[in-house]
C-alpha cells in the first residue's frame, strides 16, 4: 500500500514538473515573443508576421522568383533582390524601416538615413546595442572584441584600437600587401599559362585578404601564426556555413555536437593567440622595459597603444580582451575587403571600358612608376568606381588592395 502511495506521490511530481516544463517552453516559444510583438506594433513598427518560435525563417529560407544568368543586367543591377530577395519584398511591403524575426529575436531593418539619424541622437544613442542572440552564438569567433561590445566598454576598447588604424600606420604595411598581392597574381599568370581558363576570383581574393590580414596582424612568420590563420579560417566556415536556424531558444542543443566543435575550436585559437601575446611581451620586456619601437604589425601597435594608455591613467586591455581584438582584426578585415574587391572586379569584367579608363588614369597619375599613398587622392575615376560598386565602407586598407590588384 505504502508502495502504491509512493508512486502516485511520484507520477504526481512528474506531472507537475512536466507541466512546469511545458509552461515554460510555451512561454519562451511564444508568449513572451508574441508580446514583444504587440508591444512593436503598438509603437508602430510594422513588419512581416513572424511564426513562433522560427520568426521568419522560414520564408527567408524560400529561394526567390526566377534568377537571371550571371553576365545579364539584372545580375549587375538588381543584386539586393537576387540575394535578398526576402528584404526587396518586405521593404515594399512594409517601408524603408520595419521589424523582422530571426526566431523569437526581432531585428530592425533600417534603409532611411533620416531615421538612423533620429535614433541614434543624444540620449537615445546608447540605447541601441548589439543583438544578444549574435553575442552568444559568435562567441567563439568575436568574444568580446570591439564588434560586440557596447556603450563605455566600446568606447574604451575603441579609443586604444584606433591609433593602430592610423593612415600612418596602414602606410607602414603597403609593402607586405602588394607582396602578398603580387603573389597571386602570379599564381593567375601561370595558371592561364598552363592552360586554366577559369579561375575562382572570389575564393582567391579572400584568400589573400586573409593572408594579408593575418600578417599584418599577428607576423604570420610566427611559429604560432600560421596556425592561428588556418585555425580562424576553419573556425569562419563552421560558424557562418551553417544551417542552424539562429535565433530560436535552445539552438545550439539542437546541433550539440558542431556547438562544441566552435567551441574547443575557440579554445585552440585563444590558447595560440595567447602564446603570440605573451612571446611579444616578453621581447619587449627583453629589449628595454617596453620602451622599444613596437612591431609594425597590429598586435604590436595595439600593444603600445594599450601600455601607453596604462602609462596615462587609463584602464589596460586583458590578455582575454587582446585575444579577442585579434579575432576581431582578422574577421573584420578580410572578409569586407574581399567582398568589396569581388564585387568591383565582377563590374569591371562587365565594362571593359572602365578597364581601359582606369588604367590610363593610373599611368598618368603614377608616371608608369610603382604606386604610392600620396597618389591616391589624384586618382578620381578609382573612386568614382568604388563608390559606383557600392563599397563605401572601404577602409585605407580596401583602396591599397584595389590598386595593387588591377594596376601592379
């Protein structure tokens, strides 16, 4: 009898617990985003209905109408609509400003300057931060570097990073782009002289952006180095070649098995990048109380800047901090600078006559001689075709990777 008891005491139990469990899922699933959702539209942001808990995944996941072939001029012009189609159709539907769901993670979509502007002024400003849903799920890739952190954190690690990018400091590394560059482009030439008639520009610029990157950030002539570089690329493709439907609750138990793949893959990274750091203080600390010209690469330039800072009053980096500004330097850098160099080549093959034009302004401007960085403000119709490929955001480093690809 008192067995009987006892079972039922537990059967109770598990029912109660199972019912707490439903009753929280429910709730994390779907009625605290579906608030959240009222709550949006109240403020009179509209959007695609998302379906909880996938938001809109699904319908991102759709594939659009038909697709032109690659050389026709909707390929050229209507990139935004081939690739996102998803965006071309909301932002018709719903305006240059509305909201959609990645899970239960609602995202602003924004494309009106005037808007962004009235946002992110005055008090308003720091109210806007990074996705929480990205923070965690790029973890192993960015940490917390000055991608993803926010307000007087971002501030403090911006104000010691940014004498590293100084235009100063970027001429420094000219030399080891156009050798790396140049490499590549005699791997081309030998390429097409063996007969190749196809050559794979996208994933050959990325490449040697990365390599670039990697040099210009850790010395990849390190021992340690080179398998930081391999180990950054393997850890980018796990992370971004993924079909994880981010966003929704309990993601990474779903995929148990690649999530702990990113993550001892990210331990491997900061262990190695650890060692760099610490070999290089030790040189500095070996050559004169860290009083010595630093490295001209960006570990040993964030490093100074880090010190100095220290030296006047300020708050110093972490080890841990370091080791994620690194991650950041090489994610940050090479992928933007690969795709804006991608995109302007693909218009160039286009137009031929941009080639030729291109070409003979940088001839005049250079006098046949090597390029230098004085010489770019000369060169207008470069610019004018950066901007026309819709590379804005190109840094000092993208305009020095464009030269050397179409005119070394």
């Amino acid at each position: 009898m008192e067995f009987l008891v006892s079972m039922q005491c537990l059967g109770l139990a598990m029912g109660v617990l199972l019912l707490f469990l439903l009753s929280g899922a429910v709730c994390i699933f779907w009625l605290l985003p579906a608030g959240k959702w009222r709550r949006l539209r109240k403020s009179g942001l509209a959007g695609p209905p998302p379906l909880f808990p996938l938001g809109n995944l699904v319908e991102m996941s759709k594939k659009g109408g038909e697709t032109s072939s690659p050389g026709s001029s909707s390929s050229a012009h209507d990139i935004h609509s081939r690739v996102l189609p998803y965006f071309s159709r909301w932002r018709e539907a719903y305006g240059k400003v509305f909201v959609y769901w990645l899970g239960t993670e609602p995202f602003l979509y924004v494309a009106d300057p005037e808007f962004l502007k009235r946002v992110t002024s005055g008090a308003m400003d720091k109210k806007w931060g990074k996705p929480d849903v990205f923070k965690h799920d790029r973890k192993p890739m960015f940490g917390k570097g000055l991608a993803m952190v926010d307000g007087d954190e971002w501030t403090h690690h911006r104000h010691i990073i940014t004498p590293a990018f100084s235009l100063t400091n970027l001429k420094a590394m000219v030399s080891v782009m156009e050798e790396t560059t140049k490499k590549m482009l005699t791997e081309w030439s030998e390429r097409l002289a063996r007969g190749q008639r196809e050559i794979d520009v996208e994933k050959d610029v990325t490449k040697n952006a990365a390599e670039i990157i990697a040099k210009t950030s850790f010395g990849i002539s390190e021992g340690n180095g080179e398998k930081v570089f391999e180990k950054l690329q393997l850890m980018q493709k796990m992370l971004f070649q993924t079909n994880r439907p981010v966003g929704v609750p309990f993601v990474k138990l779903m995929f148990a098995k690649r999530s702990y793949r990113a993550w001892k893959l990210g331990k491997e990274i900061d262990q190695l990048l650890y060692a760099v750091i610490s070999s290089r203080k030790e040189e500095e600390e070996e050559e004169g109380d860290g009083k010595t010209t630093p490295k001209q690469d960006l570990l040993g330039l964030l490093l100074a800047g880090n010190r100095e800072n220290a030296q006047g009053g300020g708050r110093k980096l972490t080890d841990r901090e370091l080791v994620d500004e690194c991650k950041t330097f090489f994610f940050g850098g090479h992928e933007t600078t690969a795709l804006a160099l991608s995109w302007a080549l693909f218009l160039l093959a286009l137009h031929p006559e941009w080639q030729s034009a291109l070409r003979e302004e940088v001839v005049q401007v250079s006098g046949g001689g090597p390029l230098d960085s004085t010489m770019l403000p000369k060169l207008i119709k470069v610019r004018i075709m950066m901007t026309f490929s819709k590379a804005q955001k190109q840094s000092p480093i993208t305009r020095f990777f464009f030269l050397f690809f179409f005119f070394t």
